[in-house]
C-alpha cells in the first residue's frame, strides 16, 4: 500500500527530450536543404569507388616485410 502522503509517480518521459546537437543538425538542415546531397558528393568523390584488383595486389606485393620484433636488431648468424 502506497504512503497516503506520496505524490502519484511521475511518468519517465514526460515531454519529448530533444538534445542541443539534434536541435542543431536540424536547423543546419532546414537552412541548406542541399545539405545531404552535397555530402554524398563529396563521399563519392574518394569513397564510392570501384576497387583496382590488380592495383592492390601490386601495392601489397611492393610492401616491406617488417620483422617480427620492430626493435630487435639484426643479427648475423
């Protein structure tokens, strides 16, 4: 049995909780509609590339084998 004195519990989210960055993505947005679409230019420019097999396996091909442990010094035996 609930306290006669006690105040009825208050919901968890009473109102809609909107952080200051949301707020401000949003507004950026509204301001310059062509927001998202010069993003996806820009993306395309260096990340949505078609990827060069024969490139990348001479890039790794050209690669310096590194031994196991950088500091240790070569010794000959």
């Amino acid at each position: 049995m609930a306290h006669p004195l006690a105040a009825p519990a208050m919901p968890l989210f009473w109102k809609p909780y909107k952080s200051e960055l949301t707020s401000f993505i949003e507004e950026l947005k509204a301001r310059k509609p062509t927001l998202e679409a010069e993003q996806r230019a820009g993306r395309a420019l260096l990340w949505d590339q078609a990827l060069d097999c024969a490139g990348q396996a001479e890039w790794q091909d050209a690669a310096l084998k590194q031994q196991p442990y950088v500091y240790q010094t070569k010794t000959c035996v």
